[in-house]
C-alpha cells in the first residue's frame, strides 16, 4: 500500500559485534533501508551529533521511533513540523522503559499491546494517540509477541499518521498515579527463582527467550534454561528439589506445591540440548528427592 511518505533517512544503532565469534553485523533496519535505498544514518548517540543536525536541517515532518533505546534532545523534537511519535510495547503508562514485552510475560499478564504516543524528554511519558491490546498465550515468549506487536504497531501507525497530518488526532495524558516501570533486565535478574510458582518460573523463562535467555544453577552447575512446562503434578518437597524423572522427563518442585518440568535446556560450555539428551548424559547422576537447583 503507497501511502505517499517520503522517508528521509532511517536512524539506527551502529554496525556490532555479535555472537561468539563477534562478526560485525547490521541492524535489521539498515538492511532493510539499504534494500529500498532509503538512506541510513549510525550515530554512537543521537545528542549532539552530526547526524542530529543533519535531520534538524532537512526541518521534517514527522519522527517516528520504536524501541530505539535513546532519548531525543529537546532541540530535535522542536525540529520536526508536525509530530514527533514513539511506538511502544505496551499499553502505558503500563511498562515505560526498554523491556516492556518482556516484564508484561515474566509477570503473567493476559495481555499487553501497542500503544502510539507523542515524544517528551521523559521515558514514554507522552500523551496517548492511540492503543491496541492483543492477548499473551501461556505459549508466547519475547520473540513470537515482538514479532505480533510489530504487525499490530504497523497498522496502527499507519492509522495514526493520517490523522496528525490532517489536525484531526486526538491525544490522551497518561495516568501517572498508573505508571509501571520496566526497566531493562540486568544479568543477575537472569536467575530463576524457584520459590515462585512454576507458572511464574515458566512465565519467566518464556520472557527472557530468545535473548538473554533465564538460567539456573542445576547440579552444581550454572545452566541456561530454553523451555519449561507447567506441570498439574502437586507436591509437598520443597522447591528445588527433583520429584520425577524418568527417560524423557525430568520435573522439579516449585513454589506453593507446583512442580514445573524442564523440556530443553544448555549446559555452561555445552550445545542446546532436549531433556532426553540431558537425562542421557550428564542428567544420569541426579536423583529423585535430591535438591538439584539452589
């Protein structure tokens, strides 16, 4: 659909490193711009920059970012001619910050959504142009609801942009006494807690998938944690502690008497491997009632 915009330029992170062997790559943005010509621009930081005054002298029409990780001087956001908008991951003030998706999963939540909102020099607290909500499957983990609220904040951006063009949109103040925060996630808040019930422990382990993925010390041994199961089995052991196992299954008591089953999993230094693989090599030692996670 031709929608008549003329893009500019496409602002994204700088080419890093990734992965072990730490080849530069680029942003998924700039690839794409670059395959539509579109012209890219790489600033370390936005504030002061060549690259901010460049876009301050072409004096546009629009700014539209999301989830660019940066705050957008002042004397940039009065650069632009009609709006400058954010698209967000959540339905604020519910999750302001950089990990919305991920803490609307880690928390239980039945939903979450996208919501439209003009740009202050204060983390996504500016009014609210438009919202939509779509549900959180006990299925989802980080990669499939980023990949579901990209589709929902494209058509709603899309809707959007007529409007601010026209003079016609209607904004909303966020409710500050409603304000939650979500900060990015730390690397020692990587660590499951199985005190938690196991659906919170699982939740968890779905909102740090793909990246950077939840972890857990099993047997001694600091283990990262690919996927989970609630499990309907019931028990009196304390968290921690392993209640069944068998050739293919390997169940662990949670807290409030849940017990959450460990499907795939990756060993420090080890590949990604299924229970079965687990339970066929280094899992031969555990026993049922031992505490194998501390």
């Amino acid at each position: 659909m031709d929608h008549h915009y003329q893009i500019l330029a496409a602002v994204t992170q700088p080419d890093r490193p990734v992965g072990r062997k730490r080849q530069i790559q680029q942003s998924p943005i700039k690839k794409l711009a670059t395959s539509l010509n579109i012209p890219v621009l790489q600033p370390q930081k936005i504030g002061g920059s060549p690259e901010m005054q460049q876009i301050i002298d072409w004096h546009p029409d629009l700014i539209v970012t999301a989830a660019f990780g940066q705050f957008l001087p002042t004397k940039l956001l009065n650069a632009v001619k009609i709006a400058a908008v954010n698209v967000h991951g959540s339905l604020l003030p519910k999750y302001r910050g950089g990990a919305p998706v991920q803490y609307a999963i880690m928390n239980g939540d039945k939903q979450t959504g996208v919501s439209i909102i003009y740009m202050v020099k204060k983390m996504d607290a500016g009014d609210i142009l438009a919202q939509k909500a779509i549900p959180i499957e006990n299925t989802d983990d980080t990669q499939s609801m980023f990949a579901k609220l990209s589709l929902v904040g494209r058509d709603l951006l899309l809707a959007v942009l007529p409007k601010l063009v026209a003079g016609d949109a209607n904004a909303v103040p966020q409710a500050e006494e409603q304000v939650v925060f979500s900060p990015t996630i730390k690397p020692d808040e990587e660590q499951l807690d199985f005190t938690k019930s196991a659906f919170l422990v699982d939740a968890k382990v779905r909102a740090l998938r793909p990246d950077p993925t939840a972890y857990t010390i099993l047997n001694g041994k600091r283990t990262k944690i690919w996927q989970t199961a609630v499990n309907e089995q019931t028990t009196e052991a304390a968290p921690g502690t392993l209640v069944h196992k068998d050739k293919h299954h390997l169940q662990i008591a949670a807290g409030n008497g849940t017990t959450l089953e460990i499907l795939e999993l990756q060993p420090a230094g080890k590949p990604r491997q299924t229970i079965t693989d687990y339970l066929n090599g280094a899992g031969q030692a555990l026993k049922v009632g031992q505490k194998v996670i501390n």
